[in-house]
C-alpha cells in the first residue's frame, strides 16, 4: 500500500498547523505561572496589598490565556487516533505512561491548585494561597515535561525495544526515557523559552501602560520583576539551546546541517550568523559556497557541535552520500539495511504464521540487526532523507537571533527601570511593546527547527511520516484542516479581544 | 465549620463572584462541546479501534502496513 503524498502532506499540515496554534497559549502559561508566583511571594513577605493587587492583574491574564488555550492540544490527541494511527500504535507503549502521568497531573493540579489560587484569596491563608500558586506553576511546567519526554524520544528513541509479534515499541527502561538527553534539553530549552516569552508579555504590556502614562507605578514595578525573570531565563536559555543543539549534532546530524545550510562537511566550521541561501540546484553545482552573502562566526560550529573548536561537523551531502574519510555512512547504504530489515519483518510474519519457527528466528536476528535503520526501507531516494533546508536555516536564524535581541532588550529595561528613568525613555517603551509578538515569533521558529529539521522522521531512523499515517481519505483530512483553521482563529481573535479589554481595565479589573 | 464545608464554599463563592471568569468558562464550555461533541465524534474516529476489534487484529494491521512496499 502506499499512502498518496498528498494525504501526508496534509496530514503533516494539519498537525503543524494545529500544533502551532497550541503552542500560542501554552509557553505564556508555563511562564506567566511563575511572574505571579514571584510577585505574590513579594506580597507575603512585604505584606503590602499593592503587589497583591498587581498579582491578582497578572493571574487575570493568565487566566485568560489559560481558559482559552485548554484543550487546544487534545486535537493533536485526536489526529493521532484518526490521521496518525500506524505511529500511535507503534509508539503507544512509550507514549502511554507519560502522557497518563501528564493528564493526571494536569487534572489534579488544575481541579484543586488552580481554584484556590483563583478563588482563594482570603479565604485560605497567605501560605496557603502562596503555596497554591507555586504548586500550579511547578505543575504546569512538570506537565510539560511529559509532553517534551515524549517529543525528545520521537527524536532519541531510547529505552524501548520493538515488538516484531505486536508492531509496538514496548518501555524496557522508564528512567533511560524520562532522562533521554534529548528530551531534557529539550524541557528545559522549551520551558526556559515560556519564562522568555512571559516576561517580554509583562514588559511589554507595563511599557504600553508607561506610554499611556497610566499605572506607572504599577507598570514600573512588574517591569524591575519581569526584565530580572527575562534576563536570568535568557541566560538560561543559551545555556539549554547549546546543550540542545549539542544532543541535535550527537543524533541528528541531518537536522544540525540543515540549521546551519551547511552542505559541505568540514573542521574548524563557523557558524553563519547571517546568511543568503542561494537556490537548490545553483547550492548543487557548488555546495562549498551554498550562500550569496554570509556573515560567519569562526570555528563557532565545530565547538557547538563537538566542543572542539577544530572538530569536523558533516554537512548535508556528506550526511546523504557519505564520507568515508570521517566514517560516514551514505544514505544510500542505510536504505539498502533498511530494506534488509523490512524484509526480515516480512519473512518473519510469514514463518511464524507457518509455524516455522527455525526460519523465523533467523529472519528475526536479521531484523533487529538493522531495524535501528528500519525508516531508510522505506525511502525512495537518499535525498529523501533531507529535510527542507531553507525553512529549518531561516527559522533557526529568526529564533536564535531574536532570543538574542531579547537579552539585550531585558538588560537596558532592567537597568532604566533600575535607575528609574524608564518611563521617559519612549522609543525603548514603543521596542519593548512592539518586540512582544516577536516573542511569539520565536516560539514558532523554535519548534519549526525541531520540527521541519527532523523530517522525513516520524520516529527517527525508524519510522518516516510516509509510514506512520493512516490509510484515510485526503478530502476529509482538508476539511478538518479548515475547520481547525477557523475555529482556532476564533479562539486567537477571542483571546486577543479580551486580553485587550482586560488590559485597557487595567489592575482594578476583577476575575 | 469542617473541611468539606470549607472546600464546598471555597468552589461556590469562587464560582458565584466571577465577572471575566464567567465568559471564560462559556468560551471553555463551547470549546470542549465543540471539540468532544462535534469534532471528535464527526471527524475523529480512532482509526484502529474501530476498523478492528482487537489488538491482536489491530497489531497485524499496523505489520501489514509497515511490512507492504509502501515507500516515503
């Protein structure tokens, strides 16, 4: 059987699409929890009602974004079922646990926690209430930990071994998939991105008050607590996206060239700071020179990649035809074990169904010793396996240098809030409104690196998107993929309208 | 007054008190009928669980799948 590529394509679309709309609520959430947290510990130990009523503000956006994000990620939970149904099946046994812990988690925090930080204010005591807070923040950050475990395995598969008997990869080891550096990196580098993206929603918000000239003392104080959260997030986040993109060079090499452009392999790589990709077929007459006009940092990738700055870091056309020199397997030979490993499935079927079990147990040891290779079977040509190398190369570009202006942006509100002289400072007020929705920007780029740059891997090496689809109609994938486009740009428009009311109010606004 | 009596309150006045959170939890109410009673029940059938009865049947399907030359 074989899927038509148009059912992928828009299977593939409907999950970006659903996907990036979720994660237009989710990182606010992850980071707005713990600015409220913060402001309200302020209050208890001050005990001044000001920074009570400044908590409460903040926790009425946060609901807000809260109400109107939940349950947005339980469609990719139904695409799975429905679209997705050979890769559910096939990672169900890895996926079960984590996602049980993750709805559990996410029920009982939202239930109890939630409702007293809500409705608790001076009904419970102070360290009740404060407690409370602390405990939705530390809850919706470990909920996504279960949610980035399972996304880091896609990428790592570790831990599992494949069930040739049920088609299911079965968990031999939770702890070896719970800390899969791939996936850590990826919690702390995603989460790191929410406090980020919070805090630039706090500054730029209070800057918007400031040129108002409205709540300046209110604005002026939430902006001293949201550009020292940024500042420390962001250094935080260049810490955990260069263990990220070290765990992306170990195991996906692929996705590290493509974030790169970098086509031909070599020592010493820079990293491009800013660059021109020319077009495919003028990058394939000369791949050393893929750039019209590049701005590179010397040595930069090789230390990133390897921590050395001299180590040799493989660029695509190495990745897809090999380097023999530097023990670079092709593409090419990878599909010819892959192929190996299909077939052995196949004849393992067979003889066991005939009750062959001699024949059966040979075909088996074929199969797992190229399984870890099974995905290559199914590709067509080498180049398959490259994924498209100007959208991962300008999204890593638009979100690295972005989070780059965000520090700098935390560190000179930081130090005129500090000084006091922030709100006379009008075109710095007018970037920080404006570098808001940049925030957003950079959380989709983000996970378009991630996502884009592992392609064409449902699970890597193991399973392509090609695969893992269901045999359905593509009409029926094209309507929802409309409907989940208008009802989700309702949910947008929504949000934004009663964001926008809630922050003309202004503090004195209830919830 | 005891614990449940507390929590009960605490679930009641916080519910009663509500101006933003009432819209809130109408666009949350229209969102889950919308989604459980509409989209998921109109366009998401789990695919597996209802062309097949049992794992066993469902395992050999996904085999079958992964074991025909369907390419990328």
């Amino acid at each position: 059987m074989e899927n038509e590529l148009a059912l992928v394509d828009w299977s593939r679309a409907q999950f970006a699409l659903t996907a990036l709309y979720h994660w237009l609520f989710v990182p606010l959430t992850l980071g707005l929890t713990f600015i409220v947290a913060i402001m309200e510990t302020i209050y208890v130990k001050t005990g001044d009602i000001w920074w009570k009523n400044t908590t409460k503000f903040w926790m009425g956006l946060l609901a807000i974004n809260f109400a109107i994000g939940l349950a947005t990620g339980i469609i990719m939970e139904f695409e799975f079922g429905t679209n997705w149904s050979n890769y559910a099946w096939i990672v169900g046994d890895i996926f079960g646990a984590p996602l049980a812990i993750e709805g559990l988690m996410a029920f009982f925090m939202e239930s109890t926690f939630f409702a007293v930080m809500f409705f608790g204010w001076d009904k419970v005591s102070k360290g009740m209430h404060l407690t409370s807070t602390w405990l939705v923040a530390l809850g919706s950050n470990l909920s996504a930990l279960w949610i980035l475990v399972a996304n880091g395995w896609m990428q790592h598969p570790v831990g599992m071994k494949f069930n040739p008997d049920t088609a299911r990869n079965e968990m031999q080891n939770f702890w070896e998939v719970l800390f899969n550096p791939n996936g850590v990196s990826k919690f702390l580098h995603t989460i790191s991105s929410g406090y980020v993206l919070a805090s630039l929603f706090v500054i730029g918000i209070s800057a918007w008050y400031l040129l108002k000239k409205r709540e300046v003392l209110f604005a002026k104080r939430s902006m001293i607590v949201a550009a020292s959260f940024g500042f420390l997030t962001s250094l935080f986040l260049l810490i955990s996206g260069d263990e990220s993109a070290y765990n992306v060079a170990q195991k996906q090499p692929m996705k590290l060239a493509a974030m790169e452009g970098l086509y031909h392999g070599e020592g010493k790589a820079g990293i491009v700071a800013l660059g021109i990709l020319k077009p495919e077929e003028e990058i394939l007459k000369d791949p050393k020179h893929p750039f019209y006009f590049d701005i590179e940092i010397p040595n930069a990738l090789s230390f990133l990649a390897h921590h050395s700055a001299d180590a040799y870091v493989p660029g695509v056309n190495d990745l897809v035809y090999g380097n023999e020199e530097h023990g670079i397997e092709s593409v090419a030979s990878k599909m010819q074990k892959g192929k190996l490993a299909v077939q052995a499935l196949t004849d393992y079927k067979k003889f066991k169904k005939e009750g062959n079990d001699k024949e059966a147990k040979i075909a088996l040891k074929t199969f797992e010793k190229y399984q870890h290779v099974m995905g290559y079977g199914y590709l067509k040509e080498p180049t398959d396996a490259v994924p498209n190398v100007p959208i991962v190369f300008y999204s890593f570009h638009i979100m690295v240098g972005l989070g780059t202006w965000f520090l700098l942006l935390f560190i000179v509100v930081l130090y005129f809030s500090m000084i006091n002289e922030i709100e006379n400072k009008r075109l710095l007020l007018m970037l920080t409104v404006l570098t808001l929705p940049m925030g957003y920007v950079a959380q989709e780029a983000g996970w378009i690196v991630a996502e884009v740059g592992r392609q064409p891997w449902a699970i890597q090496d193991m399973l392509p998107v090609g695969m893992a689809t269901s045999n359905i109609s593509t009409t029926s994938v094209q309507i929802t993929f409309w409907l989940f486009a208008v009802l989700f740009t309702a949910l947008l428009i929504a949000e934004i309208k009663i964001m926008f009311k809630q922050i003309q109010i202004g503090p004195e606004g209830g919830h | 007054m005891n614990i449940i009596k507390k929590i009960y309150f605490l679930y009641y006045d916080g519910f009663k008190n509500m101006k933003l959170g009432k819209s809130l939890w109408l666009i949350i109410l229209i969102k889950l009928v919308v989604m459980f009673g509409i989209v998921k029940w109109m366009f998401f059938p789990n695919h597996l669980k209802t062309n097949f009865d049992t794992d066993l049947q469902r395992g050999n399907y996904v085999l079958e799948q992964l074991t025909q030359t369907k390419e990328n």
